[in-house]
C-alpha cells in the first residue's frame, strides 16, 4: 500500500490543524532575486504553480485580475494534477470523505478559464500520490482526459525521467517524480516516475533542465533534511530550477550556485478539506525568466515568488493576492510569510 511511515501518519492530522514552522530556518534565499548581472535581450517567463484539485471546490474559482494576467503573460504555467480527471469516481465513499481525489474535465476546464491559463501553455504533473485514487482505469481516463483537452503531461515513466518541452526558442527538460505514493509500488511502477536520478548529459539538447518533485512532508513550511539534501544532489546533476510540491504550505527558496529551489508552493486549488486552516490556505506562484540569449541561453536571470491566499466563497475558492486582503487575515497572513522568507 502505501509508503508513508508510522510517525508521518500520526502526525498528519495535527499538523493539518497547524501547520509546523518548526525545522531549520537557515540559508534561505529572500521571495525574489536577480541571477545575472546584465539582462539579457530575449527571455522566457515560466510560472510554476502547486497542486491543483476540486476537493475545496464544487465549481470553478473566481480569480482576481492580477493573478489572472499574472498566468496570462507567462510563456509556459507547470502545475501539479493533484485529483485523477474522471467522469464518474470509482472509490466513491472515499472520494466523498476526501481521502480519495477526483475532479472533472469539465471542471478542470472551467477552473483553467477562469484563472487566466491557456491550455496550450500549460504543462501538468502526475507524478504525486493521488494519481492511482480513482484506480488504474481512472489513470488511464486521465492522461486520456488531459490529452483531449491539449494539456502536456510530465512524470509518466513510459516518457522516461526527462520530458522535452518547447518553450519559444528554448527546449526545456522537465523531470517530475514522487516519493510518495497511496497505493502499491506494483501500482504505481511503470505508471509514475518515482526516480529524481536525472542527471545532464552533454549533448542532452535541453537548455535548462527543471525539476517537478513530489516531496517533503505535508503541513511543514519548513523542508525536512533529507529533502534539501535531494535538492543539493538535484542542482549537482545539472538542475537549475525546482518547483516542489506535497507539503500543501508555501516553504522557502534556496540558492544552491546557480540552481533556484522552491520547495513548496502550496495549494493552488484546494486539494484538502473545504473548512482548511488558513495557513493552508496560502499558495505561492514562482515566476522566473530564463535567457534566451545565445551566450546564456538557459540561464535563470530572476525570480519571484507570487504570494495568494484561497477564500471561501459558498461553494467554490477565490484567489486574492496578498495585498488584496483586509484586516486581521491580512496581518496573520503577512506574518506567516516573513516566517518562512527572509
């Protein structure tokens, strides 16, 4: 079944409740920074976004403007396909209490409009462990579901460790994988890409190599050891962006040389209970431009993480921006914020 140890499954209702600011708070990077020192004539914007389901939400978000032209003007969104996309769940008890993910084409596409993200510009994940909730036929009715709608998919293992993306002028790499899984590892072999062993090779052809992780542990805005430990390995091996997800709370950036680790960007569509504590309810939307300058052709020239928080709305979310927020939400929310950025 699945891999998660006993102390993790014990703790994950506590932590739920709220969220942990414990663990190692030391060298991390401040919410946005420049790389280069001179800007580069042409650039590429990539905008990563976290996980993505319909568990908060019975219909699509409301979005406000500035996220919207935000996704809007970015050249490719990477997110994580949280909930298989299935017509009908399988698992239907478990999909009610909300153990068991699912959401609807029709919802993914009405949640897709409403936020700004063009299809055609948007690449999904599913490495992460809700993908087999609906079973192996639900998997297979997703990857089928996404491919209608024109959405590229990344962390198949059939598509090997590393997935070629045009993006512009540039080709970009993008190695998804997870570590956590629901169900068996017989389930999920051959299914999922579960290896972050993705090294460059000279001649690979790719002009940044990005990596998509489904890692950490959940409700910890703090990375645990073994994981920053996996990032220094990742950046070592050629990796010069990574977007993770799984913790379901926004967590630091790290520079590591060249290399640009978000560890987490929470939720961007509720994928816990609908009455979530609302540090969970804060997401993050990492924006960097990449150079498509022949001389640094691949380079990460700067970036920023794009703090929001997710309100109820009847039966649905709203986006709201940081800034976007009043009173005493506002303050809890900005305080939450400095605690994990420098």
């Amino acid at each position: 079944m699945s891999n998660y140890p006993l102390s993790y499954k014990l703790s994950w209702l506590p932590r739920f409740l709220k969220p942990s600011l414990a663990g190692d708070v030391q060298g991390f990077a401040p919410m946005a920074g420049t790389m280069m020192d001179r800007a580069p004539r042409r650039t590429v914007r990539l905008a990563f976004v976290g996980d993505i389901s319909a568990v908060a939400n019975r219909r699509a978000p409301d979005c406000d403007p500035a996220i919207k032209t935000l996704l809007g003007a970015s050249d490719l969104v990477i997110g994580n396909c949280e909930s298989p996309v299935v017509d009908k769940p399988s698992a239907v008890l478990g999909t009610r209490l909300g153990t068991h993910h699912a959401m609807s084409e029709g919802f993914l596409g009405d949640a897709l409009a409403a936020v700004g993200i063009a299809r055609e510009r948007l690449v999904l994940s599913l490495a992460n462990n809700h993908v087999l909730d609906q079973g192996v036929a639900g998997f297979d009715e997703t990857v089928a579901a996404l491919a209608r709608l024109g959405i590229r998919t990344i962390g198949l293992a059939d598509k090997g460790p590393v997935q070629p993306v045009e993006v512009g002028p540039l080709t970009v790499g993008f190695a998804a994988f997870t570590l956590w899984r629901n169900a068996g590892e017989d389930l999920f072999a051959g299914r999922v890409s579960m290896t972050g062993d993705i090294a460059r090779r000279r001649g690979d052809g790719f002009d940044l190599l990005c990596a998509v992780p489904h890692w950490d542990w959940e409700f910890r805005h703090f990375p645990r050891v073994e994981t920053r430990t996996l990032a220094r390995r990742l950046a070592g091996q050629g990796v010069g962006l990574i977007a993770g997800h799984h913790a379901h709370v926004v967590q630091p950036v790290e520079r590591i040389g060249d290399t640009i680790v978000a560890y987490g960007l929470g939720d961007f569509l509720g994928t816990a209970l609908v009455r979530q504590p609302w540090p969970g309810r804060i997401g993050g939307i990492l924006v960097a431009d990449i150079s498509a300058d022949a001389e640094t052709r691949g380079s990460v020239v700067s970036y920023r993480m794009h703090p929001f928080v997710r309100l109820r709305a009847g039966d649905h979310e709203r986006l709201a921006p940081v800034e976007g927020l009043e009173g005493r939400m506002r303050d809890k929310v900005e305080r939450r914020l400095s605690a994990v950025f420098p």
